[in-house]
C-alpha cells in the first residue's frame, strides 16, 4: 500500500473504498529533517494524490531548525523580544513548506506552498503563543480546485495587522487539526515518528501495544498526564470540531490510531493505556489554618508567577488545622518553594516539605466511568510491589497517583500487566 | 566618531553638521555575517540614532545563508520552481532582519522588522528577477515617527497576488536604494567589506587611492566594467532618483565615497578609475558576407538562448566580406562558440576562432568627455609594455581595451601610473 490509505481506510475510517477525500496531513520535524526524508514524504503524499484525494500537507521545521533559530535569539539576550522572536523562528516551517513543495513538483505534481499570512491564517496578537481566530480558506480551496497539493507553513499565522505570529509548543498539530476544522476535512493525519499510541510507553513495557482507535476525551487524558505524542490543544480543538485525527509514523507504513469521538466499542474497555510524568514536584505545607481563604492565599501568589498546579490534596486535621499537598513544573519547583516558605510564615505553618524526585502514573480509559473498581484494582497494584501512594486525583475516565519517582518503570510495567493491556481484549468483567 | 557620520558630513555631504536626516542603511553580508558582526552593525546604528537621524535599515542574509538556501534547493532539482525558489530563500533576510532588531531592542533602542510583504515592497512577479513597482512608506513612516528605527529584510519583494518575489543579485542595494527615493531620504549609505570605490583594485594596484566622489555615470560606467562594488540596478536607480549614495565598510570607521551628482569638480579629473573583467571570452568569425541581415544572423540565435553580448566589432574587408568579434561571459563561452559554429556553416564562414584566456581593461572618467586624447594615451601606455590590444570600445567617459589575460595586472598597473591616479589632483592638462 506503500503509504496509502487503501487498507486503513476500511478498517479503521468506516469510509468507502475508492471515494475522494479531503485529506489533510502533517509531518513533523524529524518527518522532514533532511532532503531525502522529504522526498519519502513528497512519495507518500502522491501515493494518496493518485488514489483521488486532494491534499493539503502542513509541515514542521527540519528537525533541528527551531532549536537553532531559538538558540541564535537566546544569546543576544534571555528575553527577546517576541514580534521579532516569532518572525525568526517562523522561517524554519517557510523552509521545509518550500522545500517540499520544491520537491513535488520535481516529481511533476503540481504543488503550491502557503505561508501563515498568505492563506491567512489569522490569529490572536499573543506572539510566541498566538492563538487562531480565523481561517480563510478561499485560497486553499482554489489551490485544490485547480488539482494543486497545498502545502501549508506550520506554527504560524499572522495579526490582522501583518505581523507574524507563532502558536507556541505542538502549534503545528494546531495548524493541521484547525485547517482540518476549517475545511470540514474527512481526515487529519498527524505523521511523526512514533506509530500511534500505545497502552504504555514502549520504551518501559515492551509488550505496549498500539491502540486501533482512541476517544477525544481519553487522548486528552492522556496528554494530559504525560504522554507526548500529540499536544493537549490540538486534541481539544479536534474534539470541539469532530475532526477525525489519526496519529501514525511517516517512516513506516504501519496504520497508526484513530482518535475519534467515544463510540460502544470503546466503553468496553475498562484501561486504554497507562501513562506517567516524571517533570512534576512536589510540595506540602503542614498545619495551616483550616479555614477559608487560605487556599487562596496559598495558591494566590503562585497562580501569579505563571506557575501551574497540577495536583491540589487538602487533608482537615482534628485539631482544626489543615495540611495541603500540590505539584507543580519541576522547573518551577525552586521558585514556588520559595514563595511557599514566605506564605508559611505569614501562615504560621508547622512545616514545609518539598520533594522533587516524584512521578505521577495515570491509568486512562473511557470504560471506567461505569467500573468504578478500576482504581481499586490501580492502588492494590501498587501496594502488592510495594509503592506508596502519596497522592492521588482522579476524573471520570482517569486514576492518578503520585509515588516515588525510582519506582516509575516498575508501577508502569506492574499496571500495564494487571490490566493485561498486551491484549487487545483486555480484562472488562472481571472487575 | 565612532562609525557616526560628524565627520563625514563634514566634509562629504555638504549637510550642516547637526541636522536631522532621514538616512537609508544597507548592510551586506559579511556585515552581519554573525551575532559579533549584528552586534557591531547596532552599534554604528546607535551612533547615528544618537545623533538624531531617523534611521531605515536595510540587511541582507547572513554570509553564506543564501548560498546554503539555493544549494538546498538545487540538490532537489536542477530547476526549482521560482515562486518556491522565492520563498526559500527569502528567509535570509528575514533571520538577519529579525536579529538586528532583536539586538538593538536588547540595548534599549525601539526597533521593528519588517519583511517585504509587510512594508509592502510590491514587485512584479518575475520570480528571482523581479522589478520594485511601488514601495508603500506609511507603515515605515508611522514607525519612525514613534521613534523606532526601522529594520527592512533586503533582497525581497511581494507580487499583488500576496506571493514573495526576490530581486536577483545585488538585491538588497536595491532595496535601499529605492527606499530612499522612495522615502525620499537624505542619504543612503551602502556598508559593505570594502571601504569604497577605488582608482583601482588594490590587489593588484598597491598605491590605489580611494575616492571621495564619483558621478553616478562613472559608477555605472566602472560597475559595468568590472568594479564589484555595487549592482549597476541600484547606481541606476540612484541616479534617476538623485539619491545620494555612499559605499563604505562596516568593519572601519573610514569614509567612504560618495556617488553623487557630476559637478565641475569631477569633470576636472580625466581618470577616475581602472576596472578590469575576466570574466568574459572571445569569439571571431571571419569571412561572412558583408551585407545587412549579417548581424542578425549571428546574434539573433545567441540573443535567444539569453546570452549577453558585451563588445561587437565588424571589420569590413576590401574582398567584400567582413569579420566580426564578439565578447560573451565566460560561463556561456562553451555554448556560444557551438552555436556560432553552427552559424558559421550557413553563412559559409571562412574561419572560426575563441579565446576565453581574455580581460577587458577599462578607464573611466566623467572628464574625458572634453579631453578626447585619453583613449590615445591608454593605447600608448598598453604599447610602451608590449601589450596587444584586440578589441577596442568606448563611450563617452570610458575607453575598454580587451588584451590577453596574462597582461591584466600589468596593464591595470601600468594605466594607473601613466593616469597618476595615486595622486589625488591626478593629470589634468598634460593631455
């Protein structure tokens, strides 16, 4: 099939063999680091152009690029300024588009490469961070009308006043799953250089397998909790705009996984995967004043310097004062300490403790918002090999617990088995 | 001085020292080949600011990142498609430009890039050749009114349709040349790695002097001729628009040259300069019917493959035929001399002879127009060192001989000693 979509397309999409569809792909950076990584791509994209499809094609830097634009800003100074800062680093996807539109019509396809300002991809002033407010899609549509492949500039898009932007980590997801939206595609296929998602980290469970399909809200969850093969924003707006979104490896032709909306099938299974985050700290404040108000005078200030709180626990002790434990970036671990010994002290609290050396591990699945046992069944695990819970937070289609960070691979490997995810019908009754 | 223009505008520029100018700055490649060289260029840019001017900025790409670009794009194929071609390589500018300004904001100076498309620079949409049509100067003079010195990425240009055009080599002189007439600037200064325009190359002539002045005929006469100093597009430009030009190095504080206006003053020099070219070849056909339709013949075919014919001399002979030499580039020397072959049978030319081993020595003078025994003098001098002069042409300030290459060092030297050009009150009525 050579990269095609004959044999995917009726497993996985339900759409029928032979009907055109719009298409929109993207490649990320490792996808087309190099000129012979993007004539594989140029090959795969015209396996699919000769099946009928039409085809708009949104691209990363060449891996690499962006770090060494960023690189170049970072030593004139730590804090560039970001109108020009985004009109720097946005070369990189003016590059790979134009090299890969170079490269298909070499190959006597005709191809048009479209810039963030030339589609126009509107979007919000916030520059490093830009979000999109407007896709016009008149020049797409007319590029496709005319039987062009458009190949569209990643990570950026432009002010109404003509400035470009960038839209921060994962923007190129962004790009592809709003142009997606915006075109009312049939498909998004988010290519990079994993082959979809898989119920554990392979590189810690060799038996993780990769999941035929997926929902919105448990790609989500996913993200959310540590896995990193697409970002959460991407997801978000894939899931508010029904865009069906597969994830899958442009160096294999390996079908990769359908995220799509939450259907029987997928409620049946109890656990889709396990994911973890060792990037988290965390920090605990003993015997503050257990009323109002002092989660807010906690999380307050912190809020303030832009840090994030995953993961708040607050514990009412009998003596009518309260312990509270919380996580935050472990690059802002140092800064919220800090601010935290302050407030102790305005508090008047017992103690303060911080610890960096965590991990969270999350087990994610659509099933458990009718199997309550499934926590039980996660903390359980982790209590027959030994691992203390320090925390845990749960949602309607998550469990996640905060332990050790030494004992990351084993409760990984340990959750991955006692659900038995290696198998596709893994264990739905038994709990 | 510090690279600020007290001095120069002194004694250069007849400007009253103190005053406020709209000044035009272009800065080539080696100027800003690296974050030290930027930083320099922001320097001298300071200066200036401190001295009150409002300041354009023109950049080209950093030394060596066009060529990366286009090697890029030529390991995909031999004929890129230009619009693509376009907007790969504009990105040169568009890094160079966005770090200039990032680097002036970091030393507290207000700044902003603007690419092309942003200013806009409308162009025609001739890809990789294409002509400034009109140049929008509200968005640069609302910058420059709230004090910001405004950074333009050279080199490139944006079509009516949106898309990114490029101006071909030398195109960032052009950029500033026409911003200036454009924004009708007081002055455009052209920073480059030489110091300015000099009676000859210094390689080969030791004691050449650089000059303080030259009209912008001389200029054109010299670039033409061989002098690598500016694009003939950008001195033309200059010329019809009366911008004031200076050339002169980013790397010294030295003055440069001015390109002005010719004025009695340089009419009384008779030699302003020797320029040499090694770049072209010859080629004689002898023996073809003298009659009209001739010419046509021989340089229609070769006009048509888009080879540029330089010199052209027909000899008519007593036996009614006639011989004709031409000079072509170098580069298209091969093609040339096969084509004229093929002529040459149809024309049942007696004889066909090349030689690409030729140079082409000039001298140019704004003051040869009233002083016709110049061109007899030069002759003289290449026949005092035995050298042979094959082809003749002139104009009214320039007289080209072409002589065998070995000879170029030696004549060019000979042609400034017997001009006395390392003397700034060189001959002038001697001749």
């Amino acid at each position: 099939m050579n990269g095609g979509l004959k044999g995917l397309e009726k497993i996985l999409y339900g759409v029928k063999r032979g009907k055109a569809m719009l298409i929109v792909q993207k490649y990320g950076g490792t996808s087309v680091a190099n000129l012979e990584r993007i004539r594989a791509v140029a090959e795969r994209i015209v396996n699919y152009k000769k099946e009928g499809h039409d085809l708009v094609v949104v691209v990363s830097a060449m891996a690499g690029e962006t770090d060494r634009l960023i690189n170049l800003a970072k030593q004139i100074t730590e804090n560039p300024p970001l109108r020009e800062f985004d009109l720097l680093v946005s070369t990189g996807e003016q590059v790979s588009s134009a090299l890969l539109s170079i490269t298909l019509q070499s190959m006597g396809y005709p191809s048009i490469a479209l810039l963030g300002y030339q589609v126009p991809i509107y979007t919000t002033d916030l520059f490093t961070k830009a979000r999109i407010k407007e896709i016009k899609t008149e020049k797409i549509k007319e590029s496709l009308s005319k039987g062009k492949i458009v190949i569209i500039a990643g990570f950026q898009g432009v002010t109404e006043n003509g400035d470009i932007t960038t839209l921060g980590r994962g923007g190129s997801d962004t790009t592809a799953v709003a142009l997606a939206a915006a075109l009312k595609a049939d498909l998004c296929e988010i290519y990079t250089d994993v082959e979809g998602v898989f119920t554990a980290d392979p590189r810690i469970v060799t038996n993780a397998r990769k999941l035929k399909k997926i929902s919105y809200e448990e790609m989500l969850e996913m993200a959310s909790s540590g896995a990193k093969v697409l970002e959460m924003r991407s997801v978000e707006l894939a899931m508010i705009y029904k865009v069906p979104l597969v994830v899958r490896s442009s160096f294999t032709n390996s079908e990769g996984t359908l995220i799509t909306e939450e259907d029987e099938e997928m409620e049946k299974v109890l656990v889709s995967g396990i994911t973890y985050n060792r990037n988290e700290a965390r920090i605990s404040i003993y015997g503050v004043p257990d009323k109002p108000g002092v989660a807010a005078k906690i999380f307050g200030p912190i809020g303030d310097k832009g840090i994030v709180v995953d993961m708040i626990i607050q514990t009412a002790r009998p003596d009518g004062k309260a312990d509270i434990t919380f996580t935050v970036p472990k690059t802002d671990y140092k800064e919220a300490l800090k601010l935290i010994e302050e407030i102790g002290k305005q508090l008047e609290a017992e103690r303060i403790e911080g610890d960096p050396n965590i991990a969270k591990v999350s087990i994610v699945g659509a099933g458990m918002r009718t199997h309550p046992g499934v926590a039980t069944k996660m903390f359980e695990t982790l209590a027959k090999h030994s691992i203390n819970i320090m925390m845990i937070s749960t949602s309607e289609i998550k469990v996640s617990c905060v332990i050790d960070e030494k004992y990351t691979e084993l409760a990984v490997r340990a959750l991955h088995e006692a659900f038995k995810l290696e198998n596709e019908n893994s264990i739905k009754e038994e709990i």
